[in-house]
C-alpha cells in the first residue's frame, strides 16, 4: 500500500479530505516556515455542539525523515470521516469502534492535526542531494545546521543550566548547529515550527482553543509515552523547571543520585492508565499477542532524558494554569522490523495501524467521558538481592519479590510505608548492587548474615498466617 | 553519512559516555537494564563511533549494517512519482 511521503502527496491529501467531507473536515493554514513552504492542519468536528467540543491535538511529522506519522494522522481522518458519511463503525483487526462511538466523537471533540510539522525538513529528505536520515528543520536552509524542533520548546530549554553539569550530558541535546544530537535553537520557541505548534496547543491559532489533550508521533519505538521527558516524575511542587533554586542542581536520572524529581501535578495522574489503554488499541489493531506487544512508558524511563520537547512544554501547561489540564503523550509507532524511519509499501500497514488504534482508543475514551483507567507504576527488580544471590532467579529473590509486589500492598501498614520504601529502593538499589556485585565475598557474607535468616523469618510468618 | 543499526550493551557508566561519541545517534527511549549493571540501548552509528563505543569497553551488536540501513531508508521511498527536488 503505498502511502503519502513527499509535501505534494500529503497536501493533495489534506485538500481532497477537506473538500471531500467539507461538512466535517476544515483546512487551515499556519505560519509558512523560513523556505517559504505552507503549514496547513485539519479540523474535524461536526455539526454544532449544544456545548464546548475537547479541544484535542494530534501533531506529526516534527522530525523529518520519520515517514509514516504524517500520513498515517490524514488515513486516521479519512478513516473518521467516512465512517461518519456512511453511518458505519470502523473495525481494525480486533478493534472495533462502532458507529455510535463514531459519532460521539464527532459531537464532543475538536480534533485537529496538524500531520507535517516541518516540511522543509521532509523536502530536505527527499531532495537531492539530500539526507534520508535528516531530522531537524532547514534553518538556515543550506548546509548541515538545522533545529531539532523537539528540543527547542520553551520548557527547560537551556539544559546546562536546568541541570548538574553531570546530568548535563545525559541529554540528547546540542548548542552547537551541526551537532548529530540535535541544536536547540537560538532560543527557547526560536523556530516557525514550533510557534506553529505552540499557537495550536495554546488556542491562539485560528479557530482553536487551548487543547486539553495532546498526541506527537513519531517513530519507530513501538512505545506509547507520556512526560515527562526532562526528567523522573515527583510530587514535590517545589521541584519544577522554573524553581531557579534548582537550577544548575538537578541530578537527570541516569546517575541514580534520586535528589530531584519533576514534579507531576495530580489533576494529570492517570497518564500511565490512559498509555497502556493506547497501546492496547495499538496491540488490538495489529492483533498482537505475547511477545513483541506495543507498551506504555514514562519518556524519562532509563538513562537518558529530553529537554525542549512538545510533549512537556503541552504537560507544563497544566502547571501554568490551575484551570487547565492537559494530557500529553508521545507515541512511538512502528519498530526497526516495520522498517524503522522508512517502512516501505509493504510494511507501511502496520505501522498505520499502530497509530489509528492508539489514537482510536484514546478519542473514544476522551468522548465517553468516563472515568481515566489507572495503572500503578512499574514493577523495579530487585536490584539488591540479585546482587547478593548472583541470580535474579533464585528462589528467595523470587520471594522477596513476591513479598513486596503481591503481600505488602495487601496489608495496611505495608500500603503505607511500601510506597515510600520502594521508590527509595528504585533510587538505592542499583549503585547498592553494582557495589556489591563488585565484591563477591561481602555479598556472600550478606547473603548468610542478612537475606537468609530475613528470608526464613518471612516464610515461617507467611506460613503461619496460611499464606 | 553511512550509519548501521546497532544494539549496545555495557556498564552504566559505559552507556552514559554514548551520547559524548561522535557520529553516534542513541534512540533514548531504547534504553534498558538488562542486569544489575548492565543496561541496553539501540543506536545508529557511523564505523568510526563503533570503533569508539568499542574502545569504552561495551559490546556492539550490528542489527542492520550500513548498507541495509541503506536500503531501508531508499526502500520507504520506493514507488514516488515525482522527482526528486534539484
């Protein structure tokens, strides 16, 4: 199935969905960027709601040689539109969207999309010569400079200085143009893209109003993301990127220090429920099962983190303004063996269909109203009795697992300092193993004189009590 | 510039000099613990990074090599009618 790539294909795309079902489908133009090519993104809604539509913001083709985003938000329209004319449901693989929900979605969201965020960027892919692995925006519009629009949004832009100089370099970020990291730009929102998208995320571009839920696609993770991306979530309201007393002191999370944690506000919790019910849609649409299963993830899940991203400038908004929250996720479709940045004809279908089940799912959910599905935080290993046993697999590491996951949350002392002690242990647990790793004698000695009789204490109780 | 696909396994301290090599584009999201201290990341890197990443002491794995990668990229393009911009 060939697909739309170049900016001809994709604007006579735009145009004939928007002529086709001029009753549902509205085109307008943004800001022409620096080559003097048009921005363009597409309404949908229908009809005149009795109230206020959910302002909802689908963005892709940010980074330049990812392929398959931009056309897969238009087929994602068309796929809506024509649903709508033929007063029928849509049905992918194992997803199924009836044409009632079809038709809730029309009346109470305000869905725009903007599918080519950068599209001198796209032309530079294609061009010749050009680079197929270019991702940032032509500005200047000769040589190998050019903006990450990803890092160039006005939420801890200037990463040295939002961080400790050694968290510093675990971003994938540059000051410098040509730098294969990606250059931030002269200056937070320096860019014409991404005032593009700063207009329709904050509501001042024409016709839209500040959006309440936010989607940048990209590829090719086969992940569903939410923020934030600069650094690991915390309740901490002290701890948030305009806090200037934190500045040049924030640990990242690929040193383990645990001193900071951004700062997540309530009303926006449920991100990680809402990511797993989208990459369920993913997985229903592709009919996935077992192993290879698209996931849901926190963008600062590892080594690494992102500053100057769409997805946490859309979230901050939620911390700006008490009256608004903004949801914000990224999603990652595709993998390497769907042809990563380039999936060619034949592998294009998958990943398509990654993006309209996410995406599906989440306009259904936001439609029903119904309440957001919650979804605890991930499971951390345990980095220090593997260490102590040499073998994530032994049984008494099986069981201290057991004990934490499955019979401290059941009881009400457990419920209370659980919480606190695990998140303490995800910050202590892999230096504490990596040092005693390094010494395989003292861990055999806190083997015997610590985990054992602990371990043996526990199962004798737990017996006792019928467990 | 030619890149090949690769998967890179190492210490943790190994992984975070990655994104300091040049002609190394880490996928971050890709990042994982694997072990106590071993972690796991994809990335795109010219030889002469391999050779570096190496040099660190951490394992390279090629998934794709350059001229796969290569032909990835061309292959997305396939079937476009229009030329291609001078």
């Amino acid at each position: 199935m060939e697909y739309p790539r170049t900016l001809t294909e994709i604007s006579t795309v735009e145009i004939a969905l928007a002529t086709h079902y001029s009753g549902v489908v509205t085109q307008q133009a943004l800001t022409q960027t620096v080559g003097g090519r048009a921005v363009t993104y597409l309404q949908i809604a229908k009809g005149i709601a009795p109230e206020p539509r959910i302002p909802v913001l689908f963005v892709g083709g940010i980074h330049a040689r990812e392929l398959a985003p931009p056309a897969a938000l238009l087929s994602l329209v068309g796929l809506l539109a024509k649903a709508d004319a033929t007063s029928s449901g849509i049905t992918i693989g194992r997803l199924t969207i009836s044409a009632a929900d079809v038709q809730l979605i029309l009346a109470k969201v305000e869905l725009c999309v903007l599918a080519m965020a950068n599209p001198d960027g796209r032309d530079y892919v294609y061009s010749t010569p050009g680079d197929r692995m270019w991702r940032k925006n032509r500005n200047p519009p000769l040589g190998n400079e050019g903006v990450d629009i990803n890092r160039n949004f006005d939420i801890a832009w200037d990463f040295e200085k939002y961080y400790d100089s050694s968290a510093a370099k675990d971003v994938k970020a540059s000051k410098i143009p040509a730098h294969q990291l990606g250059y931030i730009g002269h200056h937070a929102g320096s860019e014409i893209e991404t005032q593009n998208i700063v207009a329709l995320i904050d509501g001042t571009a024409p016709g839209v109003r500040p959006a309440e839920w936010f989607v940048d696609v990209h590829s090719h993770h086969g992940t569903v993301f939410y923020p934030w991306a600069l650094e690991t979530n915390g309740s901490d309201h002290t701890m948030h990127w305009r806090n200037a007393a934190w500045d040049n002191r924030r640990d990242g999370v690929g040193n383990f220090r645990g001193d900071y944690a951004e700062y997540f506000p309530p009303k926006a919790a449920p991100r990680r429920g809402i990511a797993s019910m989208m990459a369920i849609g993913s997985n229903d649409a592709n009919s996935r099962s077992g192993s290879g299963k698209v996931g849901a993830k926190q963008l600062a899940e590892g080594l690494y983190t992102a500053t100057g991203t769409s997805v946490d400038y859309a979230l901050s908004r939620s911390i700006l303004d008490p009256n608004r929250t903004v949801f914000a996720f990224a999603i990652e479709c595709g993998t390497p063996s769907d042809g990563g940045f380039a999936p060619s004809a034949t592998q294009y279908p998958t990943v398509e269909k990654d993006v309209h089940g996410s995406l599906l799912v989440l306009l259904r959910h936001i439609a029903s109203g119904v309440a957001h599905p919650v979804v605890g935080e991930p499971k951390i290993g345990c980095f220090v009795a593997t260490a102590v046993y040499g073998d994530p697999g032994h049984r008494d590491v099986a069981f201290l697992r057991r004990l934490r996951d499955e019979v401290l949350p059941t009881t009400r002392a457990g419920r209370r300092i659980g919480p606190p002690i695990v998140r303490v242990y995800g910050r202590l647990g892999p230096p504490a193993a990596r040092w005693l790793a390094a010494k395989p004698r003292l861990a055999g000695v806190v083997r015997r004189v610590a985990f054992e009789p602990t371990v043996n204490a526990c199962r004798q109780l737990l017996r006792e009590e019928g467990r | 510039m030619a890149v090949s696909f690769v998967e890179i396994s190492g210490t943790l301290e190994q992984m975070r000099q990655l994104l300091a090599v040049d002609g190394m584009e880490v996928m971050i999201h890709s990042a994982s613990q694997i072990a106590p201290d071993r972690w796991r990341v994809e990335a795109y890197p010219t030889q002469a990074a391999i050779a570096a990443v190496q040099g660190l002491g951490a394992t390279v794995t090629v998934i794709r090599t350059e001229d796969e990668v290569t032909a990835q990229l061309e292959a997305g393009w396939a079937g476009v009618d229009e030329p291609p911009i001078a």
